[in-house]
C-alpha cells in the first residue's frame, strides 16, 4: 500500500507523468487553473484506488490480532496510548470551542476563492472544492495564502523567494534547522543523521518521500519556506529522540504520538515568527500592524 501511495502517478499528457512528490504537489500548490488542479486531484485518486480491498484486509487483519490482546479494535488499541480517562469527550469538547472559529475561516476562505474561479464552480451546499485549496488533502491551506491574504498591498511575509536568491540549497535548509536548534542548548545532529537523511530523491530510486523522522529524515526538499518549516519540525522528533537515547529500550519512545507532534509543531511556529525569519536575513524588519495580521492570519 505504501508503494502504491508513493509512486502513483497522473498522466497529464502523453509524455508528462507525475508522482505526488514534488510534482503533483507542486501543481496543487501553485496552479490556479481549474481543470488542471481537478485533474491532478482525481487522478491520483484514480491510481491509488487499487489498494482499496487491500486496505480493507489490512484493517481486518490488524483487528482481528488485535483483539488477541483484548482490545476491542485497532483503534480502541491507538486510543490506549493516551491515558487520560475522558481523552475522547475532551476532543470532542475542544472540537466544538474551535468549531465557530472554523466556520467563519470557511466562510471567508470560500468567498476568497470564489472570486478567483467563479461562483458557478461552488455547489449551494457550502463546501469548497477539496482540489482548490492547494493541498492534496485540504489539510494545510498554506500554499494558496496569496489567494486569501487580507492586505494584499503590504509586505509579504513568504520567504520562499529570499531563499531562492540567497543560493539555499536543501542541505542548507537543514543546516539552518540545526543552527536553530543548537541555539536553544541542545544536540547537534549526529554524523549518521548527515550520511543517512535523505533530502533529494536519488536519482532512477523509486521511493516514498513524505517526510518522516527516524534516526534520519527522509523529505524530498524543494526551496520553500513551507518546506523550512517542515524540516524543524521533523527535526524536532529528532532532538526528542535524542534526550532519551540513553534510556532502557522500553522508554525510548514519546509519552505519547500527540505529544512528539505537540514538539514538532511548536519548533515549526517558533521558527515561523517574523522576528526569528528577520534575524536569520530572510525577512527585512516588519514594523506594520497589517503585515502582522496577514502573518496571524496565515499561521491560522
């Protein structure tokens, strides 16, 4: 199934095949044509279906071994790892104090897009297309932020193009990270972390790069600042492993999967600020109160 994930592929015409990653993803990011970000969207769906009944035997499979250990089902057995008794009614409670914050931002999202493709291209329901919002997901909105930002006459804080004109190269953006990290006091990435991450795709490997974090990282890098952002967050499961490697086996792991995400998010926003992009010369100093609303708005 990983197979299948990573290496489907969207035929765009007869002599333009594309993987998810980079390509795919680089359309979904920055075309604006309609039938274009459609075509990528369903048609990597179309070549992934296949692992549909596979996938359905994985989830009896994994069921069925798992109730051997009395759990009621797999997910009964990844709920296990949080011990807080009531861990499903306090999400649901959170859920529902963002929800009003949610809908407004759906609402304004929506309206932004609307003028961009038209109002015809959105059904009465209230949804917004899912290949419209420049994610194959619809999880990060991030990549079609120039579509929504409030004021659009101001600076852009964006510095993907910074990075370009300054040579940063995908080893660079790592080195970057760990400059960060070494600043708050902690380790510097081990040699085997250098020889190991892989940070371009070798050339004629198929391979599944969706970064993830080991005792390496695996992230087909392009020079984006999403990308930057990324990489400080996969590093930051690093640098967990890294306080507990001395550890007996048993306690070489996070105290839960939310709590390892919670670090890789937090270095990913502390990074994310103006005045740490300033003081790296990626981003001139930002003194206007509606530059800072675009940002807020865009880590929103």
């Amino acid at each position: 199934m990983s197979g299948i994930y990573g290496n489907g592929k969207v035929c765009l015409s007869d002599d333009v095949c594309l993987k998810l990653e980079p390509g795919l993803y680089k359309i979904l990011a920055e075309s604006t044509d309609y039938d274009k970000l459609l075509a990528v969207w369903k048609g990597w769906r179309d070549a992934c279906r296949v692992m549909k009944p596979k996938y359905v035997e994985y989830i009896s499979i994994s069921n069925k071994a798992i109730r051997e250990l009395g759990y009621k089902d797999y997910g009964d057995y990844w709920r296990s790892h949080y011990d807080v008794p009531t861990f499903e009614e306090d999400l649901e409670n959170l859920l529902k104090q963002l929800q009003p914050l949610y809908q407004n931002l759906h609402t304004y999202v929506r309206s932004k897009l609307m003028a961009v493709y038209g109002e015809d291209k959105f059904p009465e329901s209230g949804h917004i297309p899912a290949h419209l919002l420049g994610n194959m997901w619809g999880q990060h909105w991030n990549n079609i932020y120039h579509l929504l930002v409030p004021f659009k006459n101001k600076e852009d804080i964006d510095v993907t193009q910074a990075m370009r004109d300054q040579g940063y190269t995908p080893k660079k953006m790592f080195e970057v990270a760990e400059e960060f990290f070494t600043s708050l006091g902690l380790e510097k990435m081990p040699a085997t972390f250098w020889n190991d991450t892989i940070m371009v795709n070798p050339p004629g490997v198929e391979m599944v790069c969706h970064a993830s974090a080991w005792d390496f990282i695996i992230k087909r890098t392009l020079v984006t600042m999403e990308n930057l952002f990324v990489i400080h967050h996969e590093m930051g499961h690093i640098q967990y492993f890294l306080q507990y490697k001395n550890q007996p086996v048993k306690f070489r792991e996070g105290a839960n999967n939310g709590f390892h995400e919670a670090i890789g998010d937090v270095m990913a926003l502390s990074v994310s600020t103006p005045e740490h992009l300033h003081k790296i010369n990626l981003l001139d100093k930002v003194e206007n109160d509606e530059a800072y609303t675009n940002h807020h708005d865009q880590l929103i």
